[in-house]
C-alpha cells in the first residue's frame, strides 16, 4: 500500500492538501463570526446608562434606541427593583455618548401611528457634562394609542349618558318638555283670539286718545293763562307801599311836654 502512496502521483502532498483546506476552513469560520460579530456589533465599544419607569409596557430586551431618528444603541435588559419599578438598561455605542448629556431625556414613543415603540433620546446641552456609564437618564412615557382611547372613552361615555337621559325626558309624556310644548300649543291655539282682543282694544283706544289729547291740551293751556295772569299782577303788587299801621299816644303823653313835665 505504501508502495502505491508512493508511485501514485494522487497521493503525492496529500497531507499539505489537506492541511491547507483545513486551515481555509478554520479563517472562513473566523471570518464568517467576525462578520456575524461586527454586523451584530458585538465588537463595538459600548457603554450601559439606565432609567426607571413605572412599567414595562412597550419595552423589551433589543428595542431600538434612537437620537434624532439615528439607531444609537438598543434595550440591553430589564429589571425589577427593590421598590417594584422597572429598571432598564440601554447599550449606546460609545461613539454616540458624546451626545447624551446630564440634561438628556428619554421617552417612550411609536414609530408612526401604529409602529414599533422606541426609545428616542433628545440630545442634551453643549454645557452639561456627558453622561458616564451606569448612570441615570431622566425618562417618560409619550401617551399612546391605548392611553388616548381610554382618555377619550372617559369623556364620551358621560356625554352619551347625558344624551341618553335627555332623550327619556323628551319622551316622557309627563315631563317638563312635552308640559312646556303643550302649553306652547295651547298659547298657539288661542294667539288668533288673543290677537282679536287686542285690535279691539286698540280700536278703542284710538277713539278716545284724541278726546284725552284735546282735554289735556285745554288744561295746558288753561294753566298757562293762569301763570300769565299772575306773572303780570306780581310786578304792580310788588311797587305798592303797604298801609303803615296808626299809632294811638296814650293820654299822659298830652299831660306832659316833650322834657316829661306837665304843662
């Protein structure tokens, strides 16, 4: 068999074959979970902050996270806390830190109307300092889809109520609206007689102005010749010197002279 190997031109470098193909495809392997790796950016730097919210909903281990709709990072892991609340962790590449900041903040929001929930982060201030790892960042939930629902059920269903008992009052034959809408007609009913009674009254009361027109002019005038008649006589009372009254000397008066001796 050796003899063959050695005459045989097929076996001849076998063993270099066979090493070379191993050996390409041990790097083919290697390349192949680089390519995996680095698509997967299990090699990139990264650095883990935190936030705590009140719950999970929404949130899972790989959602996105964003900074002015550029993929930063993702959803490392979530936790409960001590206290019950959630504690999320997220993995921003190391090259994006520098724009998460002190002041930053991150919320919860949907991608569209009806799209995937993502973690956006609003860039923070040039003056405050970059956020170091395994710190907190301020967080809130945009309201969703469920919450404006719900919101807006709560406001309907009190104003459907209210129609539905109004409703039942208008077909209440004893309530107040079809009262008011049955003395309504009846005002209705008897507007045309109404209206009689007071054309008549009308119609008399345009025979007897005239007469109480022509009486209240009379007295005017009356009144005015009396004010006349007085306004005239005032002026020659008033020049007339009134009667001085006589004073009677009593008789000792004639028994004596003016130094109050007798004569």
């Amino acid at each position: 068999m050796a003899i063959l190997q050695d005459q045989d031109v097929r076996f001849k470098h076998l063993e270099r074959k066979i090493g070379t193909f191993v050996l390409v495809a041990l790097a083919g392997v290697v390349l192949t979970i680089i390519g995996i790796g680095m698509k997967q950016e299990l090699f990139t730097p990264r650095t883990t902050i935190h936030f705590i919210t009140d719950s999970a909903q929404d949130i899972a281990a790989g959602t996105a996270v964003k900074l002015r709709g550029f993929d930063i990072g993702k959803v490392e892991k979530l936790a409960l806390t001590d206290d019950a609340r959630v504690q999320v962790t997220l993995s921003i590449r190391g090259d994006n830190m520098k724009w998460v900041r002190k002041d930053s903040k991150a919320r919860l929001v949907k991608e569209g109307f009806i799209g995937a929930a993502i973690i956006d982060i609003s860039p923070g201030s040039a003056q405050a300092p970059v956020l170091q790892k395994n710190e907190l960042i301020a967080f809130n939930r945009e309201t969703g889809l469920g919450d404006v629902v719900t919101q807006l059920r709560d406001e309907v269903v009190p104003i459907l109520q209210d129609v539905k008992r109004l409703t039942h009052a208008l077909q209440d034959p004893n309530g107040d609206f079809r009262q008011a809408l049955h003395h309504t007609n009846v005002v209705l009913a008897n507007l045309p007689e109404t209206q009689k009674k007071l054309n008549s009254v009308l119609s008399v009361a345009a025979d007897e102005l005239p007469r109480t027109l022509r009486s209240t002019r009379e007295t005017v005038e009356g009144t005015k010749k009396i004010v006349d008649s007085v306004s005239r006589t005032w002026p020659i009372s008033r020049n007339i010197e009134p009667t001085k009254p006589k004073t009677l000397r009593p008789d000792s008066y004639e028994a004596t002279n003016g130094n109050g001796k007798k004569k």
